[in-house]
C-alpha cells in the first residue's frame, strides 16, 4: 500500500516528529536564539527548516515548559530571545533519546530484512 504523498510525505512527517528533539539536544549545552537553531538545523543534513517552522515549535516547546526564554540585547540589531533547555526539557529529551535508540534499531532490522 502506498501512502497518499508517497514515501517522502512519510519521511517528511518523521522529520517533523522529531524536529522537536533535534532542537533540545541543541539546547543541551546552553542558550541560543531561534535563527541560530535554523541555521544549525539547516547545516545538518536533511534538517532544513525555516524561522516560520521553528517560532511555532519553540512556541509549543515554551508551553510544555521543556524551555524557557529571556530577552536580551543584541549587538548587531534588536534584542534577541534566548532559549534555554530546562529540567523538564533534559528529561524529555533524554527519554526519547532511550525510545530512540530501540526505535531507531527496530526499523533498521526491519530495513535490512
């Protein structure tokens, strides 16, 4: 069976399933604003993404309290909001990074079948 889309509309929607991982594992070792995320997402291979996919991810990662923000000054233009990684946000991510493992494993098996 072939799903509407095709085989890159499933691909697709896995990436946006775990996009908001990959953000809080860049957040893991400290504070960044949302188009560093972009940027750094944009460099990884197949991660692309846009201000206007990550204001509303980050905006929903706020709400679930997996991170918190501050404002501060830039020196290049206006003030920039920071994202930080929170307790909660460690724990969520180190939790998916155990589901994804056996996940991650179970596929690949199933792959090379």
């Amino acid at each position: 069976m072939v799903l509407p889309g095709g085989a890159h509309s499933g691909v697709s929607q896995l990436r946006r399933g775990i996009l908001q991982f990959c953000v809080l594992a860049l957040l893991r070792d400290g504070e960044k604003y949302a188009f560093e995320l972009v940027r750094e997402l944009c460099d990884a291979h197949d991660l692309a993404t846009s201000e206007g996919t990550i204001y509303p991810l980050l905006s929903r990662l706020r709400k679930e309290g997996w991170v918190s923000t501050a404002w501060q000054e830039s020196e290049t233009g206006p003030p920039r909001r920071y994202y930080t990684l929170t307790a909660s946000g460690r724990t969520a991510l180190s939790d998916f990074a155990r589901e994804w493992g056996t996940f991650k494993s179970t596929v690949d098996k199933l792959l090379d079948q």
